[in-house]
C-alpha cells in the first residue's frame, strides 16, 4: 500500500498553491454547507450563486497566498 508522501508538497510553489489552495477550500466549504443543510450542493446553485462563491473564495485564496509567500 502506498501512502500519500506529504514531503513531496514542499516542493509546490507559487500559482500551484494557490490553485491547490483554493480547490480544497471551495470543495470543503461546499460540502460543509450541504452536511449542515445551508445550502444544497453546488450543481444545484443559481449561476450567480456559484460565480459569487467562486469569486470570494479565489480572492481569500489569492490573498493567503501573496500573504503567505511575502511572510516566509
């Protein structure tokens, strides 16, 4: 059996963890909202719903990731 090698992770820089970043930011809080009831999950969302969503959630991921990289 393989395991996920979380050394490996160190390696990813700049863009990719943003990107990275913000995927599993958007899919968590997605099915946080299904889990608890808030909202339904996000196929079944109003586009300017999801286009909102995405917008915030790409801006609070940009922003931790400038944060992050001017402060290490």
């Amino acid at each position: 059996m393989q395991y996920l090698d979380l050394s490996r992770l160190q390696k990813v820089t700049g863009v990719a963890t943003i990107a990275i970043f913000f995927a599993l930011l958007w899919i968590g809080d997605a099915l946080l909202y299904a889990a608890l009831d808030i909202a339904p999950l996000p196929w079944h969302w109003k586009a300017n719903e999801l286009i909102t969503d995405l917008f915030h959630k790409g801006i609070y991921a940009i922003a931790t990731g400038v944060t992050y990289q001017l402060i290490a």
